[in-house]
C-alpha cells in the first residue's frame, strides 16, 4: 500500500512542480512509513448498534474512541523526529527538543497522539510551544504517523460500512470533516476523509459543513490556467472545500497528495475569507 503511494508521489512530484516541496516532504515521511506493521483487531460489531447508529446519523466511530495502535504510532512518531533533525531545516531545534522528550517518556506522544484523535487543537499548540515547533508541523507529524493504524483499522471495518448510503457531511467511520472533495469520471461527487481518508458519496449541490442546499448561498471559485480544480464554498456556514474535477484528468494521485498539492487554494480560500 505505502509502495503504491510512494510511486504516486513520484509521478505527482514530476507532474505538479509547482507543488514539488510538500510532496517532497510528504514522499520522505512515507518512505519511513513502509516498515510500520500496525497490530489491529477487530472487535465484533453489534450489528444492531451499528443499525441504529446509521439510522441516527453517528459514525461507525468517534474519532477519540477509535482503538488505533498507538504504540506502532508512536515508535513511527519517532522515527519521523530522528530522521528530520538531521536535515537542514528551519525548525531543526525544536525537532530535536521534541525527539529528546519524546524518547525520555513515550506518553509524551501518546498524548500528542491522543489530542490529535480527540482533535484538541488548543492542546496541541501547548504541547507544540513547549518544543518551540509549530503546531501546524507537529500536527502533521502525528498525524502522519497515526496513518498505517488508522488506514489499518478502516481497512478492517470497510464491510461495515456503506459509503454510498450515507447522507452525511462527516465520516461514516471515524466523524472527521473531509479535507477536500472530487467529483469522479461519471461526475457523482465524493468526499475524502481527512483523518482515515474513506471516501463517501455526497449530494452535489449541499455544504457538508451545514447541509445548507440554497444554491444563492453557495459559489464556487477556480483558478486561471489550473482545470479541474476549484474552491466550493459556502456563505451560511463561511466554510470552503476544495474539489478535483477526475473528468478533466487523464489520471489523478491519491486524494491525501492532492490535497496537498492544492494547498495554494487553501490560501486563496483563506483569503477570501472562508475557513
Ligand atoms: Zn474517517
Ligand atoms: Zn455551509
């Protein structure tokens, strides 16, 4: 799985050049990421729960309960921090001061890893200042390191869910917001999940964020010389999506990389005033 990845990145790194650094980055972590065996066991599903569960609206999970493996995260969290400070980067102080605590007492990164599940960022920025990095690169870090168990775990419980019948703008598996959306070669449009990465299918015309469906609410923006790509946003919540359109492309990467590779109309989204 992380070998298919790997390729991709290679093919987007040539293809997007514009996007070459974070994928770069992305490519370097990932590369780590190929050893990492998660242990995952699937607990049995009380089907009856999970009946009434898609009935009410709740994912299969909540994003603190899920029973990731945290110790294979943790090990990858660390071999992440060893392997960066040793680059030449700007932060390379505070990836040093966060690998020494991180090996002094590893429930320094099962905590960080928890917030990231539980998606407190106020903590996460302490924890981040603590080690004078940014909390935007510990996040990431983490995040990144929690993937192989989390992927794992949703790969396990894939049969219990249906991810075409499900009317929601959250994950069906883990209740995380997407973190960019596309519309597929037959034009029906799908959200990809920013923390598992499960992909649903979503009505077209609706905000996932507030389920608003009134179309003078909702716009779109798209930049010059870049089809296929564009920002979906909304005036009754202020959110914004990004959306890659697979019908213009010959082939496209896995959504996690183009997610970052658009992460310039984050920025025009942010300037223009959604979030
Ligand atoms: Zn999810
Ligand atoms: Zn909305």
């Amino acid at each position: 799985m992380v070998d298919d990845l790997l390729k991709e990145t290679e093919r987007l790194i040539k293809e997007r050049p514009l996007a070459g650094e974070v994928l770069t980055a992305f490519r370097d972590l990932a590369a780590l990421m190929v050893g990492a065996t998660p242990a995952t066991k699937e607990a049995p599903v009380d089907e009856q729960l999970k009946d009434i569960k898609r009935e009410e609206g709740f994912p299969l999970f909540a994003r603190g309960d899920l029973p990731v493996d945290l110790d294979s995260a943790t090990e990858l969290l660390e071999t992440f921090l060893t392997t960066l400070q040793t680059k030449e980067r700007q932060d390379s102080e505070g990836l040093e001061s966060a690998l020494r605590v991180c090996q002094k007492d590893d429930s320094w990164s099962r905590n960080l890893l928890s917030m990231i599940l539980k998606n407190d960022e106020d903590a996460i920025v302490r924890v981040a200042g603590d080690v004078n990095l940014e909390a935007q690169t510990l996040k990431f870090l983490a995040q990144m390191a929690l993937t192989p168990s989390i992927q794992a775990l949703r790969d396990l419980y894939l049969p219990h869910i249906d991810t075409d019948a499900w009317d929601y703008g959250y994950c069906p598996f883990c209740g995380s917001s997407p973190s960019i959306s596309f519309f597929d070669k037959t034009g029906k449009r799908y959200m990809h999940c920013e923390l598992c990465g499960l992909e649903w299918r979503f009505p077209r015309l609706r905000c996932p964020f507030c389920s608003n469906v009134d179309h003078k609410n909702m716009g779109y923006f798209d930049v010059e010389n870049q089809e296929g790509f564009r920002v979906d946003f909304c005036r009754q919540c202020g959110r914004y999506i990004k959306a890659v359109d697979k019908r213009v492309f010959e082939q496209t990467g896995p959504m996690e990389l183009e997610n970052l590779a658009t992460l310039h109309l984050d920025i025009l989204a942010v300037k223009e005033g959604f979030k």
